[in-house]
C-alpha cells in the first residue's frame, strides 16, 4: 500500500525554499483539516480547490502529485 501523499509531502517540507512542493508541504502541514490519510487524487484535489484556508497553484499541485506517484 502507498503511503499517504500528506505523509509523502511532510518529507519535502523546507520553510527555506520557494520550490512549489516545499511551499505546499509547508502550507498543508498547518492545514488542520487536510485529508491527512489518503492517498486518493480526488479527494485531495477537491480539498485544496473547495475548503483550503489557503489558495494554490492546481498546475502545480498537479505536477507534485505526478511526483508522487513515481515515488
């Protein structure tokens, strides 16, 4: 079983750099209501899109998801 995409991202956290995934990772670590157990796209996708508290680039959520799937 895949671990987790917020367990996976919690690995790139990096409050030093700008890099989108670093930036996203440090975001959602402070995102209390995140979808911390799945590893479902959808259900992280409509997450950031619908209840963030914050807002971020989906071209770019997009492109770290590919990541981690290749992970």
């Amino acid at each position: 079983m895949r671990k987790s995409f917020y367990t996976w991202l919690m690995t790139e956290r990096n409050p030093k750099s700008n890099a989108p995934k670093a930036l996203l990772a440090d975001l959602v670590f402070h995102e209390t209501a995140f979808p911390k157990h799945t590893d479902d796209f959808d259900e992280v996708s409509r997450f950031l899109e619908e209840h963030a508290s914050f807002s971020f680039n989906l071209g770019d959520f997009d492109a770290i998801w590919e990541e981690y799937l290749g992970h």
